[in-house]
C-alpha cells in the first residue's frame, strides 16, 4: 500500500533561474497514460484505474492542460488531489470535500510529486504514478496514483518594479533564484530603531495586520554578518500569520519585522533593520512577498 505521506512528506552567476528547467519533470509513460480522470477541474473527479497498475519509474500524465504560467521548483502552488493504491484501484485519501485547498511547495515533500507537477500549466489536472521506491516511506510494495487539480500558484521570488537604493541601508544582490545575499555597511553601526525600504514594489494584493503570508526571508546578524534564518535555505517559502507571527517552519520570527510587512503588497521585496532587543542581535532582513492565503 502506497503510504498517505507522499503529499505531506549558494549564489550563482547564472543568468537563467535553473528552478525553471523543465528537463528535470517526470516524463509521461505508459503507466500515467492509463489514468482517466473526468469531470470539471476543481471539482473530484472519477478516477479509473487500470489494476495492478506499477512501474518501476515514476511517470507524469497532464490529463488536461491548463491556460495558466507554467509552476516550476520553488513555488507554492494549491491545489486538489486524490492518492490511489496503483495495485487495487482503491482510493487513499481526499483533498476533495475539506471545504479548502490543500497549499504544497514544490521542492518540499515527496520529490517524485514535486518532479510530477513541475512546468505544468495552472489549471492543469495531472496524473502522477510513483513506483514503490520513490514513495518516500518504508515497506511500500505497490506504485502510487496521485490525480491533481492545479488551482493556483504564487509567486516564486518577487516581481515587484524595481526601486531605487537607498545610502545607508545593507546592499542586497540576488541570485537567479531570487535568494538575496546582503551585505552590511562596513561604516555603519548598528540600528537602533526599526526602518525598512522598498526593495522592489509589488502590484499584488495589500498585506493586512492579521494576514496569513507567504514569505521568502533571510536575516544576517549586523555584528557578525553571519546568516540567522533564511527560508530559502530550508528550500520552501513560509507560511507565516502576520498578529501571532506563527510560522509553518517554526521560526521565530520577530513581530516587528513583520510589522513593516503590513501595508505592502505582494510581490515586493523590503529591506528591514531591526536592532538589538534583549538576547536578540540587531540585524538586517530581506522579504520577499510572495502571496497571502
């Protein structure tokens, strides 16, 4: 039996986000052709399955194509789906029916999955089969169906028109990938109050005080120049409630750095100087908004 746990589960100088090359998505085979799934994208679909259904590599069937941008590693996409066990047809869970849709970072999770949606269009409707090895659990003996709905995907870095810098604040460089590298001014001494800039400007919705975010982010220690957290490096974006600071990866983020979030929109970058407050080091953040849920 397929395991439940498949959806749960440096800077460069090149030119090109290698996040976007599509040469690493599953391919389709004969296993994922044999999956139909019909009815309205969004909507559960019937689902039939050839049984047994295997295969000793992992395939991608775009069932029906969406209209959408291409999703690529990197981004958080929602989405509906429904695991089959390849071996008896049998369903092993359901998005469909919680009222909600169900939020995954491609990169994060089975690798397999993340590999069988890559570059498919939004409003696709995907027919994953996993082989038993690549499942991700142990003591799996058959292949995995996973049938996908693509509803929607935010951003993967930010899009925001670019703003001029402003002196006196740490220079920030970005790789392909978005993942920013920050530079602390070496005549500047430490802040002692909370400022931020606009790095670059979004266009997208406006970040309320109790908004559920998603954030790309990373801290350096203004003493030290050393890395204190950085979401990029845990290789998903955060999902982080703005009035509580919770955070899907359980980082400790400070209430006011998120603050100077509110009254953004999404697809900004801002550059955030926070000082010394307690044990805590004064130190410099950059934030990507990617979208709020």
């Amino acid at each position: 039996m397929v395991a439940v746990g498949l959806v749960a589960a440096v800077l460069t100088g090149c030119s090109t986000d290698p996040n976007n090359d599509c040469s690493t998505a599953l391919p389709s085979g004969k296993a994922s052709q044999l999956v139909e799934a019909t009815g309205k994208i969004g909507s559960k679909p019937k689902i039939t399955v050839p049984t047994p259904l295997d295969t000793t590599k992992s395939e991608r069937t775009i069932i029906t194509e969406g209209t959408g941008e291409q999703v690529h590693k990197g981004q958080v996409i929602e989405m509906q789906y429904t695991i089959l066990d390849g071996k008896t047809g049998q369903v092993q869970q359901t998005s469909y029916g919680s009222g909600d849709t169900y939020p995954l970072a491609l990169g994060s999770g089975n690798a397999a999955l993340s590999k069988g949606l890559q570059c498919a269009p939004v409003g696709s409707r995907v027919a994953v089969v996993i082989s038993p090895k690549d499942a991700g659990g142990t003591g799996a003996t058959s292949s995995g169906v996973i049938v996908v709905d693509i509803l929607k995907a935010y951003l993967a870095k930010a899009d925001g028109a670019v703003r001029p810098s402003v002196s006196g604040f740490p220079t920030v460089v970005l790789a392909p990938t978005g993942q920013p590298g920050i530079t602390i001014p070496s005549s500047g001494s430490a802040p002692t109050k909370v400022r931020s800039e606009e790095l670059k400007a979004g266009s997208g919705a406006t970040v309320k005080k109790d908004s559920f975010a998603i954030l790309q982010y990373t801290a350096v220690g203004w003493e030290d120049k050393n890395v204190i957290v950085s979401s990029w490096q845990s290789g998903s974006p955060d999902f982080v409630k703005l009035d509580t600071g919770a955070s899907q990866l359980n980082q400790a983020l400070p209430q006011k750095v998120l603050a100077e979030l509110v009254g953004k929109k999404v697809g900004s970058q801002v550059v955030i100087e926070a000082p010394a407050e307690g044990q805590v080091a004064a130190s410099a953040w950059v934030v990507d908004i990617l979208g709020i849920r």
